[in-house]
C-alpha cells in the first residue's frame, strides 16, 4: 500500500546546533525548510533528494555545509543570509546548482 504524505514544513528550533548527515534523505513530503538562529552546521546528504523541497533559509549562523547537502532538490530556491557563500562550505553542497538568493537581514 503506498501511503501519500500531505506535504509539510520543517521548522528546526534555535537550540539545535547541526543537521546531521542524511538526516532528511528522500524525505517526500518535505516542502520548505525554516531554520532555527542557533544552527552552525548542515551535514552531508542532509537534504539529498528531498525533490517536493522548494525554499530553505540558511541563517548567517551556518558555517558549514557538507557535500551534496540539496542534491537532487529540483524544485528547490536556496535563500542565504550572507553578502556570499561562506569559504568553510563544501565545494559540492550545492551540486545541481539550485537557484540561490542572498538576502540580508539587520
């Protein structure tokens, strides 16, 4: 029986520190991701075919970011709040080069 998911929102509270890797892998349902102030780092594969995923924050608190952390994320718009993309993020976070939008916050 194959069972549809109602598509949903993540939302990661300021205490928590780090995605861990795969931690969302082939996560279905998943439709926007909003993170909480107090993250530092999204490991590798965090995010890795989540293919309904459409927007995700990164706050400027995020200093790393693992290897194809949004792989296969077709429909997914990476809004950063940074001037740039931190030196300290893998090469390949961003392997399917998903549409990325700096924004900035006071």
């Amino acid at each position: 029986m194959n069972v549809e998911r109602k598509e949903f929102t993540l939302r990661i509270p300021d205490g928590v520190k780090a995605i861990e890797y795969g931690a969302f892998l082939m996560c279905k349902s998943l439709q926007e991701v909003v993170l909480g102030n107090g993250i530092k780092k999204i490991d590798g594969v965090a995010f890795d075919s989540c293919r309904k995923l459409k927007s995700i924050t990164i706050p400027k608190s995020v200093t790393q970011i693992g290897e194809n952390a949004f792989q296969y994320c077709g429909s997914l718009t990476i809004n950063i709040e940074a001037d740039s993309i931190p030196k300290t993020w893998d090469l390949d976070w961003n392997p399917d080069e998903r549409p990325v939008k700096f924004i900035n916050k006071p």
